[in-house]
C-alpha cells in the first residue's frame, strides 16, 4: 500500500507521509492495517515505550484513513519517581505530531507484593473506566509477537494448563469491552524501528530491565536461548496448536453452558443442574469459573484452587453453600444455584 492510496477523506500529515514511504515501515503498517479491521472509534494504551509508541503511529494512520477518532490514553501507576514527568512527556511528544492525549493517574495505596499483576489490573480497571464514559467498546493494547513467546514461558512456570498457555491472543473480550493486540504478530524489532523513525524520544521503563521481575528474567532466558539455537518459529507453531486444541474446550464449555444452566435475568443468576458436571473436569472447571465471572461481573476469573476445590466439594455433596468471586454458590437437592453476593 502506497502512502497516496492512504490519503482518504483526511489528509495524512506529510510527516508521516514521508515516514510512510519507508519500505519497511510501510510494510508493518499493512499488517497492522490487516489484523486490525475495526470501523468504530477505540482507544490506545499508551506507556511511552517504544513498542506503545509504533501502536499510536500506526493508530493514528489507521484513524485517518477510516475517519475515526480514537482517544489516547496515557496511565500514570506513580510507582516510581518521575513517572509524573514521564507521562506529561510523551502527552508532550504526541502532541507535536498533533496528537492529543490523557494521562489517567493511578491514585491510592500500592501493593507492597505482586506488584506487576496487580497494577495490569488497575491498569484495565482505570482504562475501561474512561472507555465507558466514550462508549468505547475496543482498546487497543501494544503485546508484540516477542511477549507471544515470553507469555507462553511464563505460563509454563506457572503451571499453567492448555487456557493459560494460550492466553495472549488477537483479542480479549472483558466486560463488554474487546482488548485488541493488533501487534501481536509483529516483532519488536520492527517496533522500535518505527518509534525510532517517528518519535525522537521515547521512555524506557526500568522495571523492563530489573531482574527482580519475573517477566525480566523470562526474557534473558529467551535471549540465551536464541544463542544456543532456539527456533521461534517452531514454538509459534506449537502455540498455534494449542490454540486450535483451546478452541475445541471453548467449544464445548459454551454447550455446557448453554445446555445445562438455565439464566433468570430479574434475579441475575444461574440454576445449574446436574449434568453439568458429568462432563470432563477442564470443561466443567472453564463452565463454572465463567459463570462465576459473568455473574461477579470480574474482569478475571478466580483462582483456579478454589474454583477446582470448590467444584469438588459440589460432586460429592460436602458443601451446601460457599462464596467465591463475589458470588453465593448454594446447593439445593441435585441443583445448584448460583446468584450475586451482596455485601
């Protein structure tokens, strides 16, 4: 796609434009535009690292070319020093390219463990906010095709099963709202090629170089790998058959669902019955933990232990009421019955 067939109703920004008729840049902006395919107006995540950074170039081309108008979002966890600064920088940067901007500021206590984790969280929980306020339903997010690979590793350290390994997909639907990876088959090597070649200033996140995280370490292990002859295609291939193997489980987990549970909508809940749970165990642990979800109305679903512990106990009659993720799970003769907990 040349830069003259993207100039559309709107004009794209000869900077740009220039910027565009760099081969390689081109080429990743087509796949972008390909894996995309949204006519509605969104939102973009913004860090103001390199690989966000592409997401908003790439963003913004789209938006024009499709007449949209996306809102930016910048968020402020101040969770270190500076990061204040930081976020008004990169509003700063964007909008010298004409791009307007919002930092949306994580306010309160911080957690004192599993620091990550919990600020991706609020990091959802603060964007869907402001998404709900513009009647956004998609948020694109910057996961590259290198976090594909770190994820999957990750997951395996977790002990994570066949949902788990294959989380970090093309798209995730929470509450309604659709979280777009629309890098997530793009490398970061081409990524930081675009921000260096648009942006002349990005920020760099020391915790995406501290070993302390996990994540961090995960990635060093990749990178010594690759040395010693770590093929990535062949572990894409892997993840792909998963994936394929996923579905089949996300397949019959909707039957489940919607043959044996029966929705009463004035009283938000489901009554179970007892074919329900003479399925396989991975079909009945998916079946029970969304519905679990959809009544709690949580972004995540609950800890797999308790969910499993809980199943368990639901078989062999040992509980006759329990609360889990927000919800009251009652027993009643060979029917279970699952409501909102009210607190």
């Amino acid at each position: 796609m040349s830069p003259k067939n993207l100039s559309v109703k709107n004009k794209i920004p000869k900077n740009f434009t220039n910027i565009l008729k760099k081969k390689r840049i081109n080429r990743i902006y087509k796949k972008f535009e390909d894996s995309l395919k949204i006519k509605s107006n969104f939102a973009v995540a913004v860090s103001g690292g390199p690989d966000s950074m592409a997401l908003v170039f790439l963003s913004k081309i789209y938006s024009i070319k499709n007449g949209l108008n996306p809102k930016i979002f910048i968020v402020n966890h101040n969770l270190r020093k500076g990061s204040t600064n930081e976020a008004k920088s990169v509003r700063k940067t964007l909008k010298k390219f004409s791009i307007n901007s919002k930092i949306i500021n994580w306010k309160g206590k911080k957690p004192k463990s599993n620091l990550q984790g919990v600020s991706r969280n609020k990091r959802y929980e603060l964007l869907f906010k402001e998404c709900k306020k513009f009647k956004i339903t998609n948020i694109l997010l910057g996961h590259h095709l290198d976090d594909l690979l770190e994820n999957f590793f990750l997951r395996i350290l977790r002990g994570s099963g066949l949902k788990g390994l294959t989380s970090l997909g093309k798209e995730t639907t929470i509450n309604n709202i659709n979280l777009l990876r629309p890098l997530i088959d793009i490398e970061k090597g081409d990524l930081e090629f675009i921000s260096k070649n648009v942006f002349s200033s990005i920020i760099q996140d020391p915790s995406n170089v501290n070993s302390k995280f996990k994540r961090v370490r995960i990635r060093n292990l990749i990178e010594e790998l690759k040395k010693n002859g770590l093929d990535k295609e062949k572990y894409f291939l892997t993840i792909r058959n998963l994936k394929d193997a996923d579905a089949v489980i996300r397949f019959y987990k909707e039957e489940n669902i919607k043959k044996n549970t029966f929705y009463v909508a004035k009283k938000n809940k489901f009554i179970i019955n007892n074919e329900f749970f003479n399925k396989p165990n991975e079909i009945v642990f998916r079946s029970f933990s969304e519905l679990v979800k959809m009544i709690g109305k949580r972004y995540y679903e609950v800890r797999g232990k308790k969910s499993l512990k809980i199943i368990e106990s639901l078989k062999t009659n040992k509980i006759s009421k329990v609360t889990i993720g927000g919800c009251i799970i009652e027993k009643v003769n060979q029917t279970v019955i699952l409501s909102k907990e009210f607190k």
